[in-house]
C-alpha cells in the first residue's frame, strides 16, 4: 500500500485505520461475543444490586446448562430444551413476572439465566442446530 505524506498526515495510515474499525464493526462473531460479555457483566452487577450473594451467583452460574440433559432424549429435543434455557424469552418472563408478583427469587433467576446466556456468548457457545449438540449458530464448537 502506498503511503501518501500531506503535511502531518499519512494518509494511507489512516484509510488502514478507518478499515480496521470498519472491519471490527463488522465481524458479527466478535460483535456476539462483546455483547455478551456486556449482558454477563449486566447480569452480574444486577444480581449483586438486587442483594443476591457472590457465593450464590458462582454455585448457579452453570445450573442452566443442566438443559443440555435433554439431549438424552435425541438431538431435536435436546435442541429445543437447551435453546428454551439459552435465549432471553424465559429470562424476560422471570423478570416480568417476579416484577409484577413481586417474587424476588423470580426476579434474580431470570438475572442469573441473562447473566449465564450472556457468558455462554461471550465465550462462542450460541445457540444449537438441532442435528447435534456442537452445532450451534455461532458455528461448529470443539475439535474439527
């Protein structure tokens, strides 16, 4: 690449730049993942806020992947159970519900499972394709 001098600026520099944040901006895995780490963090400050413990948060962290049970009953239903505990729908019914009947266990289950799907994300486990546990929508996950 050729890189033109104009006073201070090198301009060529800065195209490459402006490429860089282009391409980070993006890159829909990269963006998941920083999303996820934002809801984890979300998750984590309003569990903490709502009086629950760090003891309790790190025993239940991974208490919903205990969905992935449902893969003893094939792939296809091992998807829809896994998925029904992974994406934010059942979330935001615990949240909305222990809202409204003023359930404070309701409200931090659903902050736990946010806090959980936004970790899972963050680390490139998405959802999964019911052919087989490692298919997911973010790719393919362990060895290839």
């Amino acid at each position: 690449m050729k890189i033109t001098q104009h006073g201070n600026w090198r301009v060529g520099a800065e195209v490459e730049q402006q490429k860089a944040v282009m391409s980070f901006f993006t890159n829909p895995a990269l963006l998941l993942r920083l999303e996820g780490i934002a809801v984890f963090v979300g998750g984590l400050w309003a569990w903490l806020a709502l009086g629950g413990s760090w003891w309790l948060f790190a025993l239940l962290l991974l208490s919903p992947d205990l969905s992935m049970l449902g893969y003893a009953a094939g792939s296809r239903i091992g998807a829809t159970v896994y998925n029904l505990v992974h994406s934010y729908p059942l979330s935001a019914v615990l949240l909305a519900l222990g809202l409204v009947i003023h359930n404070p266990s309701l409200i931090l289950a659903g902050v736990l499972i946010l806090a959980h799907i936004g970790w899972d994300r963050f680390l490139g486990y998405g959802l999964k394709l019911p052919t087989a546990f490692q298919d997911t929508h973010l790719g393919r996950i362990g060895h290839q």
